[in-house]
C-alpha cells in the first residue's frame, strides 16, 4: 500500500472519528490489516489514535464530564494493558461478530426509544470502560464501545467528544504500552510516513470540530448511532 493512499485514508478515518468520537482506529485497523500484519497495524493505529484523542480534548476542551473520565479510566487502563498483550489468544473473528451484534442491536434498541438513557451509575461506567479498553487492545476498536455508552448519557456533544477524548488518551497510553512491552514493533511502517500520518489526522480532526458546530445538538446522537450501526454491520457480517 503506498504512502499516499495510508495519507488519505488517515485522513477520512481522522474526520470520521473525530465526529462519531470512536477515533480513527475503527477505520484504520480494518483497512490496514488488509496489507500489513495484524498486530503492527494495532500499534501504528493506535499511536495515531493517541494522538486523535490529544486532538479531540484540544478542539473540545469546552466541555468535560471529569467523573466519566476518571470512572472509565479505572478499568479502561487495566483491561486494555493485558488483552493488548493477549493479542491471538482468543479466536478473532468470534470477538468480532460479538462486537458487531453488541453494536447493531444497541442502535436497534435506541430507534425504538430514542429518549432512553443508561443510568449514570458507577457500574454502568466502569463496565463500560472496561469492554472498551478490551476491544482496544484485541481489535483497536474501543472507541465504538466508549462511544456507545457515552451516547447513552445523551450528553451535550462538546462534553461527549471531550469525554471520549480524554478516556481514549487513557486507555491508548496503556495499550500501547501493552503492544511495545509485548515484542510488537513497527517494521512495514516507516518513521516518516507516521509523522506525516500525525500530521494528516491534526488536518482531519480540525474539519471536524468545524462540521461538529453545525451538527443541531439533537441530531449528534442520530449522527453517532448512524456509525455505530455500520460499524457493527461491517464485523457482524464480514
């Protein structure tokens, strides 16, 4: 794959998880681990989505739900850390169908009662940090799963991206601890090409902070739904 098309493709994944605020790896991971090998796919996207989340509190940094943050963090770090360094020990494509039947009939459930909302518990929040932080260190994907009980807070959407922001920085500092500690290192990908790629997702993340502020505050939710659902149609069915 040349550099120019992991250019662009950074750039649309940037966009996208910057708005949805899953982050960039829910599209990268995907299409990288096509041409590269799994696992250095795991660390340059989540490098990347590091940064994605420094962006994110950036350009957001207006709105914080600091309880969240802390709440999801606890198991967030722990659970991403060890299933990081667990990569090929449980079978792949069945966590993957799981996370997308997960994905699809929470969206599902939300088209029928649109005005619902998860209680704001402590549970609630550090189970949630804890499947998130599990699918990012197994598939780099946590941002879906944060993303999908955060929507359930119906939070205003600078706190939600902010939120999601900072309990990304969290949880990716540890995983991406887990894959260095673990042996992985980035071979196929050059140096240059991930500085630039950092570059690139700044440029992304930007044009979305400017098309977030004209998202209407009750169509956000609809907004992130709506990715939610393709992304958990595209591990259910593929």
């Amino acid at each position: 794959m040349q550099d120019i098309s992991i250019y662009i493709l950074v750039l649309i994944a940037s966009f996208v998880g910057t708005v949805t605020g899953f982050g960039s790896s829910t599209i990268l991971v995907p299409f990288l681990s096509l041409f590269y090998a799994f696992p250095e796919t795991l660390l340059f996207a989540g490098v990347l989505h590091w940064f994605g989340d420094i962006w994110k509190m950036l350009f957001f940094k207006k709105g914080a739900n600091w309880k969240l943050i802390f709440l999801f963090g606890i198991t967030g770090i722990v659970v991403s850390f060890f299933s990081a360094r667990l990569i090929g020990v449980f079978p792949e494509e069945v966590l993957k169908k799981l996370l997308g039947g997960f994905l699809v009939t929470y969206v599902s459930f939300i088209w029928i009662r649109p005005k619902w909302k998860l209680p704001k518990t402590n549970t609630n929040a550090l189970v949630g940090g804890g499947l998130s932080g599990l699918f990012a260190g197994f598939f780099g994907v946590g941002g879906a799963v944060r993303s999908t009980f955060l929507s359930a807070y119906n939070l205003d959407k600078s706190v939600f991206l902010f939120t999601s922001g900072a309990i990304g920085l969290l949880v990716d500092s540890s995983r991406i601890i887990g894959y260095v500690t673990g042996g992985i290192k980035l071979t196929s990908y050059s140096a240059p090409t991930l500085i630039a790629a950092v570059a690139i997702s700044l440029i992304g993340a930007y044009i979305a902070k400017l098309t977030v502020n004209k998202i209407p505050q009750d169509k956000f939710r609809l907004v992130v739904a709506f990715a939610l659902l393709a992304v958990g149609l595209r591990y259910f069915l593929i």
